[in-house]
C-alpha cells in the first residue's frame, strides 16, 4: 500500500471516530436531560395527585385535546391533575371530590386565571362580574348584584315582562304552526331570554337596542343625574344602569365613569343587529366597550335558550315522560296559561329540569379557578396559581350517585327532590351553575326562566 492511500485510510477512520464521538455525545446529552427531567417532573408529582404524563414544553395538552380524554376519570379518579404547558391544573371528576374542594377550600380557588380570552373579552382591564380575580372590586360588585340586581324584589319586579315576552312569542309559533311553516325552536328560545335579559338591563326589547345611546356625545354626568332626580314613588322599575348610577361600593366610592359609559356602549351592541355605527364607537372605546353588564348578558340568553332545546329535545324522545308532565300542568293550572308562582306546584316538571340540567349542563366543563395561595388535598399538595376545573358532564353522569346515569330519568329526582340545583354549597351532586363563591349569580332567574319556557312549551303543543 504506498502513503498517499494510507493516509487517506487514516483520515477516513478519524471522520468515522469523530462521527460516533459527536453521535455519543449527543446521545449522552439526549439522555441526561431526558433523566433530569423525568426525576424533576417524578420528584414533582410525588406530591401530586395521578394523572398522565406530561410531555416537555406543552405538557397535557395533547391529551385535553384527544378524543381518548372522557375515559381518563376511569384511570385516574375523582382528582386528577394535568399540565397545561407549565401551567398546574387539578380536574374534578366526581361529586364527592367537588364537595371536598368546595367545602374545605373555596375560598382558596375563589379567583379567575388571567387568560388571553378573558383579556380580549374585557378590554384588559377584567372589570367583568365572571372573569373578575378575586378581590375587593369582585366582592363590592357580587354583593351589588347579589343584593340589588338580582334580589327577591327585583326579580319578583321582572316577572310581567318574562310572562309578557313568553307569550308573545307562543302567539307567534302559534300563528307559524297554523299556517304550517317549519319552527326553529332554538331562534325562538333565543329571542325570548335576549329580550327577558335586555329588558331587565335597559327596559329595552332586543330589537330596540340598536337605536339606543349611539351618540358619541353621551354624558354620564347627564345621565347619573337623570338617575338621582328619579321620582322615588314612580312605578316604573328603574333599569339596571339606574341602579349601578345610584349605588356606592363598600369603601364609598361610585363606579367610574368609563365603566357607566361602557354600559351604555354595550346597551347598542348586545345583539347582531347593532349597526355600523355602534361598531365604529366600539373601535373607538375598546377600553370601555366590554363592561360589567356584558357579563351577565352573556350568560343569561344562550345558555338558558340551549337548556330548554335539550329539555324539549328529550321530552320528544321520551313521550311517556312529557305525556305525564302535560298531565300535571292540566290538573294544577287547568284552564288557563301556566304562571311562574304554578312552578311549586308543579314537581314533576322540576324534576325534568333538573334531569335536563344534569345530562346536558349548558357547560360541560366549568370555568376555570385559580388558586391564590398553596392548599392541600386529600393529602395532595398544590402550588399558588393552580387551575381548577369541574368537569360537570362527569360529575352529574357519576356511577356511584346515579344508577343508570345516562338514561333521561326524572323520577330520580322526585324520588329524591331535595336535591336543589341553586343550592351551590350543599348538593354537588347536581351543579349547573356552578358551586361556591362563583357560582352563576344569576342561577335563580337562569331556572325560573328555563322552567316557564319549558312548562308554556309543553302546556301549549303536543
């Protein structure tokens, strides 16, 4: 062999060393970073409750986004936790996992996480009753609601205008029915808890909203002082704009006058039928566009309206069952419209909204909580800033509190009709809207409304 070939052999078994040296490396590299992180994420989770294993950067996210996630409580249990990217996040399975958390540690989950979502839907700035953190501004405006937007009297106030807008809208499927055109149920519904909602928030049918408030002009001083100069003794039910106006928080402050002027904006732009115009003051007013109200206005119109669909839904695949509710209605209210004070009186109708809201939760999955401070559970120990989500599908189809659990049954619950959906602190098992501090603060007038759509329905078609 001359030298130029030798060379050439010993210059080709130096590359081929310092491949497999570089490739040892790396694969070195690979494997201690792989056993570093799985000995930080074991160390981790020791104090954790069960749960899948999460991958490097975007944790359990590929598995809340598979088509496998519903067997998971099967694995796991009631408490389960997930990774979402680098975010700690506890899931509920069952009633008695929620019952724990909720009786033992509400206040600790008491707060909202800052999410993009929530960031868009309030201008940034959070000043909205559902994705509020927890804290003082949240606790003034919940007492506010508690006490004067949705209290008793103002609720029992609101009765002849949903009784007034339900039948307006029973005279106009009848009408529809006689001439023979097909029915969306699920328009109607809609526009029924639209106008209930708006007429509470502005004495304002949905229609008429688009005319209201577009001036760029509007003075909030102008109107807090239509509001002050407001005859006690008129019979007019002030709005709730009226009520926010003339209403100080805890420390004796009043609400500042861009959240006033948010209220007004979203009073032209509650629906699809805003015009351009109320679209342009939008742009100009992000800040002050998405308020407080906006909220409660969210809340109230889709989800009742989707109830109700279900509801009727079910009855129409059960006839056994809405023949006997339609025996009920005729022997307690008999010759006339069905009324909300008939609603006592009516438990087998209750018992199918309650059915309704356990297998068809207008939200599957709660909203989400947040930790602000360590807890522990069951013995498992949770960081600050842990995400909290009920899983309320799960929860009211649990095997070990209802037999037969995805089976439409209403007499479960007038075998057991204590069990009271606005509790929120004592039946966790049946939690439509929610339990705890943030439970819906609109749940009372949410089932009042679902029920008396549900019973005029029924009362009035076949």
């Amino acid at each position: 062999m001359d030298l130029k070939n030798s060379q050439s052999c010993t210059e080709w078994v130096q590359r081929q060393i310092g491949v497999q040296l570089t490739w040892a490396i790396l694969v070195t590299a690979v494997a201690t970073i792989v056993v570093l992180y799985v000995a930080v994420v074991y160390q981790r989770r020791k104090k954790l409750p069960p749960g899948p294993w999460p991958w490097p950067i975007v944790g359990n996210l590929p598995v809340v986004f598979g088509s496998q996630k519903h067997k998971l409580a099967h694995k796991y249990g009631g408490l389960m936790y997930l990774q979402l990217s680098q975010k700690p996040c506890l899931v509920v399975w069952t009633a008695a996992a929620a019952k724990e958390i909720f009786r033992k540690h509400d206040a600790t989950f008491a707060s909202r996480p800052s999410m993009l979502i929530f960031y868009i839907l309030t201008g940034g700035r959070y000043r909205n009753l559902g994705f509020a953190p927890y804290g003082p501004f949240w606790r003034r405006f919940r007492r506010i609601a508690n006490t004067q937007l949705f209290s008793p009297a103002v609720h029992a106030s609101h009765e002849p205008i949903r009784e007034r807008e339900i039948h307006s809208m029973l005279r106009v499927l009848l009408e529809d029915s006689y001439k023979g055109k097909p029915i969306n149920i699920k328009s109607w519904l809609t526009s029924v808890t639209a106008n209930n909602m708006t007429m509470m928030l502005t004495n304002k049918r949905i229609f008429e909203i688009a005319t209201m408030f577009l001036g760029k002009n509007f003075q909030v001083d102008e109107h807090r002082k239509r509001a002050k100069e407001m005859d006690p003794n008129d019979t007019e039910m002030p709005d709730d704009i009226d009520v926010l106006l003339n209403t100080s928080l805890d420390d004796g402050d009043w609400l500042a006058d861009r959240d006033i002027a948010s209220l007004v904006v979203v009073r032209a732009s509650l629906s699809h039928l805003m015009s351009q115009k109320s679209i342009e003051l939008l742009n100009q007013n992000q800040e002050v566009a998405l308020d407080i109200l906006q909220g409660l206005m969210n809340a109230g119109t889709d989800t009742s309206a989707n109830t109700v669909e279900w509801g009727m839904a079910e009855l129409m695949a059960n006839p056994e069952i809405r023949k006997q509710a339609q025996a009920e209605l005729d022997a307690v209210v008999q010759d006339r419209l069905v009324k909300e004070s008939d609603i006592p009186n009516l438990p087998f109708l209750q018992a199918i909204v309650k059915e309704t809201y356990r297998m068809h939760p207008s939200v599957p999955l709660s909203q989400r909580h947040e930790s602000h401070q360590p807890c522990v559970i069951s013995g498992w120990e949770f960081p600050a800033l842990t995400e909290l989500i009920l899983n309320l599908y799960a929860i009211h189809r649990d095997p070990s509190v209802y037999e037969n659990p995805d089976k439409f049954d209403p007499s479960r619950f007038t075998r057991n009709p204590k069990v009271d959906p606005l509790a929120g602190n004592d039946f966790y098992e049946l939690i439509p809207f929610g339990a705890g501090r943030r439970m819906c603060a609109g749940h009372h007038l949410g089932n009042v409304t679902v029920t008396s759509m549900l019973a005029n329905l029924l009362q009035c078609f076949e």
